[in-house]
C-alpha cells in the first residue's frame, strides 16, 4: 500500500481496514481489466476460424461464472420486527 510511517501510525484500526480494503479492490480490478485484455488478445488470434466462438465463451473467468446474489431488501415490517425482537433482549439484560 505504501503507506508513509507516520500516516500508517496515526491510523485507526477501522479506518487502516476500510483503506486495506479499498486497495484490495483496486488491485483486483487492476488484474481482472489485465486478463480481460488478454482475452480480448487471445480472442482475436483465433477469429480466423469460420465460426468463432462467442467472447464471453471462449474464455470465462471465476467472477464471471458464479455472479453474487444480492440480497433483497428487508421490507419495513421485517425491519420493525427485527428492531423489536432486540428490544426484548436488551430489556431482558437490563433486569
């Protein structure tokens, strides 16, 4: 990360793992844009053929097979009663 030594002392821990992520993440889309190029390369090498093979078929990546879920949104109710369920237990170590 290259970090200077008195910046990197005068972090806190949260914000040092909120900068180490966000490094993460950029040096990951560094590689992904660098093997996406080399596709691109590779690709073109083979599109003599008389029926080439569609790009996203002729060389597929791990981030690109299994794409994430995203989760769906927690409706007003759930949160509510999620919000509810731990009132009850913080009011029960209170007593």
């Amino acid at each position: 990360m290259q970090l200077e030594l008195n910046y990197y002392y005068s972090l806190t821990p949260r914000v040092f793992v909120n900068t180490l992520i966000g490094y993460r993440k950029k040096e990951d889309e560094k590689l992904k844009t660098s093997w996406e190029q080399t596709r691109i390369n590779a690709y073109h090498s083979v599109m003599w053929n008389k029926k080439p093979p569609e790009l996203l078929e002729f060389m597929k990546f791990t981030w690109e097979q299994n794409p994430q879920p995203k989760l769906p949104k927690p409706t007003k109710k759930a949160v509510y009663n999620t919000f509810k369920k731990w009132d009850k237990i913080k009011f029960k170590k209170q007593e």
